[in-house]
C-alpha cells in the first residue's frame, strides 16, 4: 500500500492536522511531544501495513542511535494518549517479531478525493496483501440536479436562502461575538487544596493527604486542565486562607475545598468546589464509603469534580480519569501511607515508607506506582548516606526497572533510572538519555529537571545545569528543595553570590530548613567567611541530626579557620558514628582536605567510587576537592569516573 499524503486523518473522535502538526480528540488538542506526533503520522500514513521497528526508527528519528526501548515508550505513550487500553486493538497493534500497525477505520482528506477504508484487523492480513480502499472522485463540473432539492425549484431556493441568512449570521456572531462558553462552569485553572482531617487523628493524616495527591494526579491528566503541583498546594496545609486569596496567589479560577471522616470501616468525604473569583460555590457533594471500596471512591471523585470543571468528558479522558495501577483498596492504602512517610522525608520516615510500599507490592505485584515509590525511597536514601550507597542504589535500580516492565511510559520511573545510571553507574550517557525520555514523556515533572541539572553540574556544564535548575523551579515556585538546587547549580558554578541570594530565598520559604542553612554555610566557606558557616552548619545540625554530610563541613570548616582541635573531635565523632551508621566516605573526604591530608582524603574519594557514595558525581566541580586536584591519583580517580 502507497503511503497516504492527505491533509486531515479522522478516526473515531479524533483528527490528526499534518499541516498544523496537531491532534485534536473531539475538537480539543491532544498534548503530544513532537516525535510522539511524528510516530502517529507515520504509522497513520501507512495505515493497514506493519512498518518494522527499524522502519520507524529511521523515520522518526533519521541520523540518531536510539534504543528500540525509546519506541517502546513512544508507542505506549501513544496508546495512553488515544485511550487504548491494556490489550485492545482499537488503534495501534503490536505484530509480534515484525512491528506495529494502524488497524483503525480511517477517513482522509486530500484536496481531490476522500478515502473511506473498510478495515481488516492485521492478523487475518497476509503480509502482501492490501485492505479494502474505495475512491471516490470529486468531480470539478458537477451536472445540474433536477430533483426536488436543485436550486432551480423556486421551494428549494427559499430553503437554501434561508439556511445561508441562518449560517451567515451565525458565522458574524462567532466573528463577533467569540464562542460562547463551553458551559457555565467551564474552568481552565484549579487548585485542590490539603484535604481536612476532620476527626484530627494523625493516624489517618496519610489518607486526607494521599487522596488530595492521588486527584490532583488524576486532575492533572485532562487535556486544557492547569492544576498545581502537590508540592505547591501543601505548603498551605493546615493555614486558614480564603479560596479568593489562593486564588489571587496561585492565578487560579477555581479551588477544591475537602474534609475527611473516617469511623472505622466506613469514610465520608465532603468536596466543595469555589469560584476563586467571587468566593461563590459552584458545586458540592458528599460522598459515604466503606474503605474496602476506596479505590472505586476516588474514581468517582476525579470523575464528578472533572464534570463540574467540564461540559463534558470524551470516553478517552473518562478512561483515563479512572486509570489506578491497582484494583486492590488496600495495596492503594498502603500506597498512600508509603508516599506519606516519603514525603516527610528524613531516615527514619524513609524506612517506614519502604515498609509500606514493600506491603503495597505483596498485595498487588503488578503496581507500578509502588514500585516506583520503591526506587525513589532506596534512592534518596543512598544518595543521602542515609543507609549504605551500594545497597541502596541496587534495590532502587530493581524496583525502577520492575516498575517500567510494567509501565513502560511512566516519567517519573525513567527520571529515576537515569538517577541510578547517574549515581550508581556513572554513565553519564545513559542518564542524560533517560533524562531527555522522561522530560519527552511528561515536560512538567520537575523531579526530572531537578535531577538532570546535577548531572549537567557534574559533567561542568554550568549554564545548562542552571537553566534545568531553573525551570524546575518555575514548574514549583514554592518548593524549597527546589530552590536549594538552583543555588546548588550557581555554587557549582563558581557563582557564590547568586548562590547566597537563592538560599536566602529559600529561608524565605522555609526560614529554620537544615538543608538550605548548610547549603549557605558552604558558600560561605568558599567566600572565606568562615565564622559565619561555622554558624549556619551548627545551626543546622540543631535543627536536624549529626548527620555525616553536616559534620564533615564543619569539620572541614574548623580545619580551614585554623581551629584543628575542634576539627579532630569532629573526625573522633565521625569515626565513632561510623561503628552504628552509615557514614559516607566523600564526606571524610571533605574533612581530610581541610586539614590538609591529601592522602586520606585521596583514600577515602577511592572508597566512595567504590561504594557509589552519592555526591562523587561532583568530583571534578566541587570546591572543597580543589587542594586535591594536581594530585595524581586524583586525576586517575577522575579517568575513572569518565569525566
């Protein structure tokens, strides 16, 4: 079959524009990245014939080496987009050993035919064989109709007459007057505030925070929909704020308002959704559950709050509303109560939400989502030295990859493998691959950027490193860790005031936050202003723990300030502590070099690479290293390291 060179492709309730690049499900775009759209056209084009892997990768990445894997992702990026589900053949069919095939009823329209296509499904296809097509001409000269409806019968004219008045004045009134809104409650904007935990017991604190972040999810997956980021909306838990204020702040015409009862077995819910303009309800609903039906509970939340936002939903976006990684009430309890702990993170919580999401996998094997919060929680805990780097970093790389086998499109579980090829294998290739993949998949997950711009730090590619850092940062304004890496980035980059003026934003956000008063004492140190990151690293430890990244800077700080006996007793503790806990070897490092034993801190960098100890990825760019760098087995550690 000769490849189709049509304008306008319609399936379903879709059309896909060549001309304007676009896809559009029931006159609404579909928000596809630029090679996704490019992989739908080709295989539209070639509708009925299965093009082969490496055909499509040819097309839709010409002079690239990519991974068949990055098609993978594509292709099932693609059916999510189209409201495929699971096995179904509705539009896209994996042949297995051969390829994939657009097996949908299709129109076309070119300039001088339609197309109209009777579809046989690929497998009852031979391989040469070309489905059913019927042309019809459109002819130039159309001969004059003498029937009732000609335009000659004086009946006809008057009709058509009327009917042309009609269209021309609704045609000027569009012209004039715009479309009229979708319906009286269609809104483009909306904040889900914290849900209430109305009866106050801090046991159930997990499930009023997990369903507002599991809605805010699912709210997040409507084409049009501008919801905020979780990170910005529990910054305003537990304060009293008007919807109007949030809705001033935050540039939101709507706000979702919730409370949370929950007596034993049976839930309550009560939702009420605001205008942010004039503070007027617009709608609210309660809701009685048992908690064995949770799940189902918060489909129809999604599904009716999503109504109110709407006219109306295509099936495609009821679908997708719906979508959970897990039928089981309680595998998706103990989700929430994992993603809980996690978001409290500090090492003990991190266990806690190992434990729980470990629970999770035992009752649903198949949960992606869970394997995900696996990996991110093995994962920071490595990379803070809060359990051993080797250890940590192979479960979190067991997990991502269960977690893809499962969901191969999942952005936040590539952002993670490219983390674990970034820490743990230091391939920086790999990393900045599953990096650029996981930003294609979902550009406004900001873990992503946040992420991609250490890597950029690491490999001394400052400008790039702080614009990811930067646009992390626009895509959650209010999130302190978030602001933490943008000085990071300029301190990396040698660009310390920047550097102090971020963290002292951050303060601003969080005035008594550890990490950001142990970020500035490390600027500090470079500016030579030692007394003052004496202070900001002692102040932070008293608002956190000993941990060994804080101590080592202190030590380190001791050391370059000539105090050398306070500086020893920081080692004493180090070494002590390391008899209990983990203490990463990159932060001995650190205090070696302050004072002044290249060779052990040259010992025990050679530790750290062997260990995966999290921040050696910024061996050639941190500036506590800089006495070390003329050394040669420094240089060779470099080699190492590929850098």
């Amino acid at each position: 079959m000769e490849t189709l060179s049509a304008l306008h492709f319609r399936f379903e309730n879709f059309e896909l524009d060549r001309a304007k690049r676009l896809l559009l499900r029931d006159g609404e775009p579909v928000s596809l990245n630029p090679k996704a759209f490019e992989l739908l056209l080709a295989l539209v084009e070639s509708r009925g014939k299965v093009l082969t892997k490496d055909e499509l990768l040819e097309r839709v990445w010409p002079d690239q080496i990519i991974e068949e894997g990055n098609l993978k992702v594509h292709i099932s990026a693609l059916r999510k987009a189209l409201g495929q589900i699971g096995s179904e053949h509705r539009f896209i069919v994996t042949i297995p050993g051969r390829g994939y095939s657009f097996v949908a009823d299709l129109q076309t329209n070119s300039r001088d035919e339609i197309i109209v296509e009777a579809r046989m499904h690929p497998a009852f296809v031979e391989e040469n064989e070309e489905p059913l097509s019927y042309s019809l001409p459109i002819s130039k000269q159309v001969p004059p109709d003498r029937s009732l409806f000609s335009l000659t019968s004086p009946k006809t004219a008057l009709l058509t007459g009327l009917s042309i008045l009609v269209l021309v004045g609704a045609g000027l009134g569009y012209w004039f007057l715009g479309p009229g809104p979708v319906a009286s409650t269609s809104i483009g904007s909306i904040a889900v505030m914290p849900f209430v935990n109305e009866g106050g017991n801090a046991e159930v604190d997990y499930l009023s925070d997990g369903m507002t972040e599991s809605l805010i999810n699912s709210l997040s997956r409507l084409p049009g929909l501008s919801v905020k980021a979780r990170s910005i909306m529990f910054r305003y838990k537990a304060k009293d704020v008007s919807p109007t204020d949030i809705g001033s702040d935050l540039h939101v015409e709507a706000v979702l308002l919730g409370r949370v009862v929950e007596r034993g077995e049976q839930l309550t819910l009560y939702l009420s959704l605001v205008d942010a303009r004039t503070g007027d309800q617009i709608w609210g609903d309660q809701y009685t559950r048992k908690m064995i039906d949770l799940v189902a509970l918060q489909n129809e939340i999604a599904r009716d709050v999503s109504r109110k936002l709407r006219s109306r939903l295509s099936g495609a976006e009821e679908r997708n509303l719906a979508k959970n990684s897990t039928e089981d009430a309680e595998a998706y309890r103990l989700y929430l109560k994992g993603r809980y702990y996690w978001n409290k993170f500090t090492p003990a919580d991190h266990l806690k939400a190992i434990d729980h999401f470990n629970q999770a996998i035992a009752r649903d094997p198949g949960y992606a989502l869970a394997y995900a919060g696996l990996a991110d929680t093995y994962g920071a805990s490595a990379t803070n030295s809060w359990i051993p780097s080797r250890e940590g970093y192979l479960k979190a790389k067991a997990a991502v990859r269960k977690a893809l086998e499962i969901d191969e499109s999942l952005a936040q579980a590539h952002a993670n493998l490219g983390a674990m090829y970034m820490f743990s294998d230091f391939n920086w290739n790999a990393a900045e691959q599953e990096y650029k993949l996981a930003i294609e998949l979902d550009p406004n997950y900001e873990v992503t950027h946040e992420v991609y711009s250490y890597l950029l730090s690491g490999l001394g590619r400052h400008d790039e490193a702080i614009a990811e850092a930067q646009r992390a940062r626009e895509l959650d304004p209010l999130s302190a860790s978030l602001s933490d890496d943008l000085a990071l980035a300029y301190n990396l980059a040698g660009r310390y005031d920047d550097a102090i003026k971020q963290n002292l934003k951050t303060l601003e956000i969080e005035p008594d936050r550890p990490d950001t008063i142990w970020r500035l004492g490390t600027i500090y140190e470079q500016k030579g202003m030692y007394e003052e990151a004496i202070t900001a690293y002692q102040k932070a430890i008293n608002f956190s723990e000993r941990t060994s990244n804080f101590l080592g800077c202190l030590g380190h700080a001791y050391a370059a300030s000539g105090r050398t006996t306070e500086a020893h007793k920081i080692l004493n503790e180090m070494m002590e502590m390391s008899k209990q806990t983990y203490v990463s070897p990159y932060d001995l490092a650190i205090l070696y070099t302050g004072l002044g034993e290249k060779e052990k801190a040259i010992e025990q960098l050679d530790r750290a690479y062997e260990e995966q100890s999290g921040w050696i990825i910024n061996l050639q760019v941190d500036p506590f290293l800089n006495p070390l760098r003329d050394h040669p087995r420094f240089e060779k550690l470099i080699d190492r390291l590929g850098l």
